[in-house]
C-alpha cells in the first residue's frame, strides 16, 4: 500500500505543475514545457493506475492503453473518458517529435482536456483506495 500512497502522491503533485503550466499565457517555451509536464504526467497516471489495479483489483496490465481498458471494466472511467486516454496515449507517443511544429500545437491544444480527465481518473482511484488528498509535509 506504501508505493500505490506515493504514487498517488506524486501524481498529484506531477498534475499540479502540469495544471500550472497549461494555465500560462501562451509562449512557445510555456507549450514546450507544458508537453514536458504532460509526459512526466502521463506516466505518473499510469503507473498509479497500473499499481491500483494490481492492487485493488487484481489485475495485472502491462501497458498503458491496457490499464486505461481496465479501468473502464472496474469503473474508474466511462467509455468517452477511457477513449480520451487512448488518444492521450497516442499523443504520450507522439512527444518526442515535438520538433514537428504542427504536432506540438496539436498536442498543447489538448492539453486542458487530457488535464480533466487525469485529474478525474486520479480522484476515481483515491475514492476507491480512501487516501487523503494530499501527504504529510507535502502540497497535494
């Protein structure tokens, strides 16, 4: 339980400075930090999620798009949430092309809605788990 509670935490936090940045004036360095915050993000997600379904649930996956399947089968994710994250994935894929301008503004431009979703599956799992909000000492 001690790794899924620092999981949770830090996906909080990653989210925070993700939410940070997207609320930014536009710059170009302010849409390439905001996809950097988006990956580090991404993967807290998952992992978080990946741990919670072994945890909880019983059920081992391996990768993302199938952690976010899971997810839908237990109920942490409707149906339209779960194809937001298959296309976020997608796009997790997609950022180390960044250099390819079109990709990069694609991307940014989904980044408020990617945020609700991620902040709605990390609220889903600590329901499901009853962890506070936040950690002791720590901004949650």
């Amino acid at each position: 339980m001690e790794k899924l509670t620092e999981r949770l935490y830090s996906c909080q936090r990653s989210l925070a400075t993700l939410d940070e940045a997207v609320n930014m004036s536009f710059s170009m360095i302010v849409r390439d930090a905001s996809i950097q915050r988006f990956e580090y993000s991404f993967e807290s997600l998952w992992k978080l999620l990946k741990a919670h379904l072994e945890q909880h649930e019983g059920i081992r996956c391996h990768s993302p798009k199938r952690c976010f399947r899971e997810a839908l089968q237990v109920g942490l994710l409707s149906v339209e949430e779960t194809e937001t994250c298959l296309v976020m994935t997608d796009d997790r894929n997609l950022t180390s092309h960044t250099y390819i301008e079109a990709i990069a503004e694609a991307i940014y431009r989904k980044l408020p809605s990617y945020l609700i979703v991620m902040r709605t599956l990390l609220a889903n799992v600590r329901a499901r788990t009853g962890l506070p909000t936040s950690s002791p000492g720590k901004i949650g």
